[in-house]
C-alpha cells in the first residue's frame, strides 16, 4: 500500500492500517498528536476505527509545549 505520510510518498505498511497502527509503528501512540487523514480532522478516539487506504494523505503534527 502506498500513501502519504507528511507530503512523502510511502510504501513500508501493509494494509489493512489502521490510524493507531501507524501512530504505534512511529513510536507516537500515548503522544499528543493532531492527525489529518485525506484532509478531515480526526479526533483521538477516532484513531483506532479509522483506516488508511492505498492513495491516502496523511498529516501528523506533534503537539509541544514550550515557552
């Protein structure tokens, strides 16, 4: 399966996946993160349920506080 993970091309999953998979597989499960898949928010409990298809586009930001 081939998708975008932060505007890069990837083919390193195999599908079925599922948000919180890849979240696990980049080390951020447990981490605040803002995710967008194929241009639509996600809320954090929407992770487990919602799948990344061939051709997706997907965005994650790392939330950080800092001063």
């Amino acid at each position: 399966m081939t998708f975008s993970l932060n505007g890069s091309p990837t083919s390193d999953y195999e599908a079925p996946l599922s948000v919180a998979a890849l979240l696990e597989e980049l080390q951020l499960a447990g981490s605040p993160v803002l995710v967008e898949l194929d241009g639509v928010a996600l809320r954090p409990r929407e992770f487990a349920t919602r799948q990344i298809g061939d051709g997706s586009r997907v965005e994650i930001l790392r939330v950080a506080a800092g001063g």
